[in-house]
C-alpha cells in the first residue's frame, strides 16, 4: 500500500508562500469575495456525513470496478475547506467506516496565507496533518504534491463563489464585461479576450438579448488544471447558491446590481489604474456591495462539464433562492466510475439539513425526550444542541435516573463531535453553553473538561474560571 510521508513544510512556523489565486494576473478587475473562514464553511454535521457518505460510495464503487487502485492513494481534494471542519468531521468517520485501502488522504486548498496560518495552528486539525491524512495546499492549485493515480473526489461548497466571477451583458447582439469608470463606478464593456471558458457566453449572445450573467471563470480554470492532472476523471460534489437556468441567473444579477443601468464604457477612454482595485477592496460601497452576493453560474457550469465529456451532470434546488447541489462525475471511455451514483444520487440536498436545525429553534415548547430524539436525529450535532440551549437548561434539573444517564451519553456525544471555530476561538460562547447544559444536568466531569479545555486556549477567561470554582465542590478535584 502506497504511503506518503509527513510533509515537512507543513510546520506552522515556516512562512507560506502567496498562493495562486492572490496574484494579480488571477485577481479580476472587480470582484469581492468571503473571508476564507466563511468559504466552505459547514452549516450542519450531516452536510459533511453526506460528503463522507460520498467518498466511501465512490471508492466502494471504484474498487468493485477497479477503477481505483488499491496500492495507491485515494485523493479528497477540498477548493473551500472554510475553517476546517468539513475536513475534521469527514476525516473522523473516513477512520471508521472507510476501507483499509487505498489511502485516504484530504488536500484543503488555503485562500491565502492568512488562512494557512489559520488551519495549521487548529488544535483540532494538527492531529491530522502530523498523521499525514490531513495536507495543507499553499499554492492554490488544488492539486497535491503527488501525481493523481486515482480519480480524485473534488468537494467545492461555496468554492465557485469564493472564487473571482465574471459579469457579462448580452445587449442587442454584443457581449460586454463589467469594469470601472475612471469615478470607480460600474461601466461596460467589449471583452478583451475570448478564449477559454468565455466561449461558453457564445450561446447566450445568439440566444438572449438585454441579459446580465454571471461565469465563473476562476473555478472552470481551477476544475480544468484538477482534470487535467486526474488524467480525465473525477468526481465533483459542490454547492452553492445560484441559478441552474438563465432566467434565475438573471433574476440574482438584478437583484445583486439594484437595478444598475447596463451604461457601455468607451474602451478609448482609458480607465484609472486602481479603480478595480478600490472597487474590489470597498466592499461597503454602494456601487460594489452587489459583488459579494453574485450567483452562480450552474447552467454554464454543467455546459463546461458537457464540453469536457463529462460522464454524468446532475443538479438539484430546493426552491429558487436556495442553494443548488451539484454532482458531476468525468470517466475515460470503458470506465465504470458512474456504478456509484445511484448511491449518491439518493444523499439528501444539504438544505434539507439547514432547514431541519432551523425548525429546531420554532418548536415552542418540548419535553425532554422529545430534545434527547431532535438531537439524535441530527447525528449529535452541536448546533442542535445549542439551539435547544435554553429548553434543555430548563428541563435539565428535573432529571434523573436512566433519563439523566442518556442525556449525559448525549452531552458527551456532543461534545466529542463539537468543533471551534474561528469566532468561537474569538468569543468562546459556544463552549460556554456547553458547559452549563453539562453543569444543569450534573454531569460534573464534562463540564469541567470543557472549561479546561478553553482555560487551554485562554487562561485568562474569568468566566470559565468562576464557572470551574463552581464544579469543584462536586468533582471533589483541584483546578
């Protein structure tokens, strides 16, 4: 079985190069994307058991038809990792259920350097990187350091908004771009350049007149460098928000652009040298504020898929304004790749997941049993259990005997799954809560393994201290 060994450069103290996507060659005239903590970033557990569900059905698939090999390692390659959970819950079940081979190893592409510093330094995520399942990609190619031996499985969750997005108008015929006037404000014009991805506007110019439309370049060239290097196949599984037809697309560009009227810039007038740049750093502006909420492109995406023989496209939406969910599997001629997508077809749309833990925080009122079932059915997810916070702290005295026993299996549970992220490294209140559920059910040494596990991270946290000086007496233990 092929191993590969520890990356060496993967050290927090070692300064990482700029990536990719951060030269300005990569960087659009216009454009405003996300923090990279919030591109990918994971709504609900079971958003991520599906994603695992997805890579344990492909690889079962692959080895059935041998179309994986067994001898080489298996790729999970992430374009949006966020703060890193996705990658810790998916890793944590792969350790359970996957086979013992092919190796699995998961490659998180870092937006910037700030962002590398960000995930190396988790201590949830060290573990991992010093095991060698966990990989740190610092250029922005989405590409490991390894040739791709076996079809890799490409998760990209809000990757293709977080990448620069072209805006295109279709007006009486002509194609325009968007770009600045020399006041920074937004203009029109005849593109530079017509190669690539672009070709895929061609059918919107002989189809539509008087259209807005949105392409993201940055992920087609980003999917096309991944296909390229997997010899042809693989496996994507993306969501984002966006419109799977024109009429949506155009719908979310209006909405976005207030209503801007689509003025044509004259070319021969020459645009200020850093009007894009103010532009694309002044998210505030209200000529700009539209950039961040742009939609995504999803019918010209699975076009680009179809261009490049894609074996199999499949989208689906929850309403007009949700997001979309989108899977596409590339094979070479005579492979048996697409023998997984039954399987993964049947997962359900991860709106499903955000809506069940939203009606969490409706029910007026509930007993005891019927939180302990809620927050089974979210596979002991923590957002569950916070959003019955106030009902379980309530209820939680009153317990006791095989009830209070369930409840304290449960809090663990909880807890064994419960990720920090940024801003609850920012303002631990997430830990917090936790422990006063584990302290309003008695269950004395989880709530004083929480609180040191935040005096850890920040000894200086008068809260925790109080809160643990309070677990004391029943722990019967020092701080």
């Amino acid at each position: 079985m092929a191993s590969l060994p520890p990356d060496p450069d993967l050290r927090p103290d070692r300064p990482p190069p700029e990536p990719i996507s951060d030269s300005p060659d990569a960087r659009p005239s216009l454009g405003f994307r996300p923090a990279p903590h919030q591109a990918g970033r994971l709504h609900a557990l079971r958003e991520a058991l599906d994603d695992a569900a997805t890579i344990l059905g492909f690889v079962r698939a692959g080895l059935g038809s041998r179309d994986i090999d067994p001898d080489q390692v298996q790729w999970v390659i992430d374009l949006a990792p966020g703060d890193g959970e996705r990658a810790w819950q998916i890793l944590r079940t792969l350790a359970d259920e996957a086979p013992r081979s092919p190796t699995i190893r998961y490659l998180a592409r870092c937006l910037s350097p700030v962002h590398h510093a960000e995930l190396a330094s988790h201590p949830r995520l060290q573990p991992l990187l010093t095991d060698g399942r966990l990989w740190l990609d610092r250029t922005g190619t989405g590409l490991p350091p390894q040739p791709l031996s076996n079809p890799p499985v490409v998760l990209a969750h809000h990757a293709f908004s977080a990448a620069p997005q072209g805006l295109y108008a279709i007006r009486n015929g002509r194609l325009l771009e968007v770009c600045s006037d020399p006041q920074g404000r937004i203009a029109w014009r005849v593109p530079s350049r017509r190669d690539g991805p672009m070709h895929l506007l061609t059918a919107y110019r002989h189809a539509f007149t008087n259209v807005v439309v949105t392409l993201p370049i940055a992920a087609m060239t980003l999917l096309d460098t991944v296909l390229e290097a997997a010899g042809g196949r693989l496996l994507l599984r993306a969501s984002d928000h966006g419109g799977k037809d024109i009429a949506q697309i155009r719908a979310g560009v209006l909405d976005a652009l207030h209503d801007e009227p689509l003025a044509i810039h004259d070319r021969s007038q020459p645009l200020s040298a850093d009007s894009g740049a103010r532009l694309a750093r002044d998210p505030g502006d209200r000529d700009v504020e539209w950039l961040a909420s742009l939609p995504v492109n999803f019918e010209a995406l699975a076009r680009w898929h179809r261009s490049h023989r894609a074996d199999s496209v499949r989208q689906s939406q929850r309403d007009d304004r949700g997001r979309v969910l989108h899977l596409a599997l590339h094979d070479v001629p005579g492979g048996r790749l697409r023998e997984c997508l039954p399987d993964l077809l049947a997962l359900p749309h991860p709106d499903d997941h955000l809506e069940s833990l939203r009606l969490l925080t409706a029910i007026p009122t509930c007993t005891a049993g019927q939180c302990l079932a809620a927050i089974h059915a979210q596979a002991a997810d923590s957002r569950a259990l916070l959003a019955l916070h106030a009902t379980i702290a309530t209820l939680g005295p009153h317990l006791s005997g095989t009830a209070r026993t369930a409840w304290h299996a449960l809090l663990e549970r909880c807890y064994d799954r419960y990720y920090p992220g940024r801003q609850d490294r920012d303002d631990p209140a997430g830990t917090i809560r936790i422990a006063e559920l584990a302290m309003a059910l008695r269950h004395w040494p989880l709530a004083r393994r929480t609180l040191r596990d935040l005096l850890r991270n920040d000894p200086k946290h008068a809260r925790a201290w109080r809160m643990l000086a309070h677990c004391w007496p029943s722990t019967r233990q020092p701080h």
